[in-house]
C-alpha cells in the first residue's frame, strides 16, 4: 500500500480508540482502522514525547529522516512513527486473525494447545506470532530464563507442571517488562553477551541459534 493510500483513506477521519494484540498496535477510525508495527527500532511520539525513551538497538537522537508516518490532528498535535532502521511498518486494515493469543492475556489451556505435540524448539514456538502473538527474541530468552526452561527443548515436551510455571513467567514477564518499559530491561539483558553471567546463578550463559534467532541462555538452571 502506498503513503498516498494511506493518506487518502485517513484524511478527515475521526480516531475512535486504540488497541493491542501482541506486536501490533490498532488504531480504530470512523473508517479503516490503522494499524502500526514498530519492529525492533520503532517508536511512538505523540505531540514529541515518546512513549518509550530508549531502545537497546536504536538511536534516540531527534532526525526527521526517520519519521516513517506522521497523522495530524485537526485540533493541533500529531502521532508520529520513527524508525531509524525502517522494521515497523503502517496498514489499513490488517488481518487481526492472521495472530494468535495474546501473550499477555493468554489462558493456560491455549497456551498448551500452543505448545501440544510440537516438535519445534521451545523458543521459536513461543516467537510464532500466527499461534502466540506479542513474544518477540528478547522477551522470549527473558521468558524461558525466569521459567527455567531450555529454548531448545521441543515445545511438546513440556510435561504439564512446566506447561503451567511457563504461562506464570509468560505472564508475569509481560506484565513486569510493560512496567520497566519494554523487553530491553529484562534481568537477563545486562548478561545477554560474550561472557555474561547468569544472574540467577552465575554460571557462564551459552550463545545459540534457535529458531533462527541469537539465544542465550543458563545451561545450569534451564532445562
């Protein structure tokens, strides 16, 4: 879709309200409803105060280069998304049943049918946005390191106790990371490095690729 799409479909329209499901945020008109993608490197300003001060991986300086959308307010004031490496992305309409469960909202029994009989690695099945929609590579190492579980692990081999304490720490991360600020204040972030320690335990975290993503984790605690 086009910038000039977009303009021509939101231009004169009335914001009814915004929401959330996982990664994706919606923003609902009289007309299409908006919906904004912020990646690893997005954020939102409203007015020039942003609703987040710092990621780990992008720059918080002040360059209009990187205003990816901007919606003016007729009454004064806009919403503007900045993304320096241009991740996050803008549509109408997006398909909202494309996502599974909230992460921060999912029950026990959905994420088990999440997990049943799954033979891919833990950690990917958890960063699956069409079956769990919110988890993404940091938030997903912060998750298993506080369950205690291997990222490798086949997801279907979680026997019910762990199925259980990993949608405690799912929860509970998500609720605790909104509160710090985003997935980059975890209390495994400061350690997730060459020779970093784990802070539970100390013991030297191991680097992988799981699922396709970098992955650290204790080989001590997390099995």
């Amino acid at each position: 879709m086009t910038a000039d799409a977009v303009a021509a479909a939101l231009t004169g329209r009335r914001l009814e309200g915004a929401r959330r499901i996982g990664k994706l945020l919606l923003v609902d008109t009289d007309g299409p409803t908006l919906g904004l993608r912020f990646g690893m490197t997005g954020r939102l300003l409203v007015d020039g105060v942003p609703g987040v001060e710092e990621l780990r991986y992008a720059s918080v300086r002040d360059v209009p280069a990187w205003d990816r959308f901007v919606l003016a307010f007729a009454e004064g004031g806009e919403l503007r998304m900045r993304d320096p490496r241009r991740l996050g992305g803008v549509a109408l309409d997006p398909d909202e049943g494309a996502l599974g469960f909230d992460a921060a909202s999912v029950r026990p029994a959905q994420l088990q049918a999440v997990l049943a009989g799954s033979a891919a690695p833990l950690k990917a099945r958890l960063m699956d946005q069409a079956r769990l929609a919110g988890v993404g590579n940091l938030m997903a190492d912060e998750v298993l390191y506080r369950a205690g579980l291997d990222p490798a692990r086949p997801a279907g081999s979680l026997d019910p106790g762990e199925v259980r304490r990993l949608h405690r720490h799912l929860r509970g991360t998500v609720d605790d990371l909104l509160r710090r600020g985003g997935s980059h204040l975890g209390d495994l972030i400061p350690a997730r490095g060459p020779g970093g320690m784990c802070p539970r335990d100390g013991t030297l975290l191991v680097r992988r690729t799981v699922g396709g993503r970098t992955t650290w984790s204790c080989p001590r605690h997390q099995r």
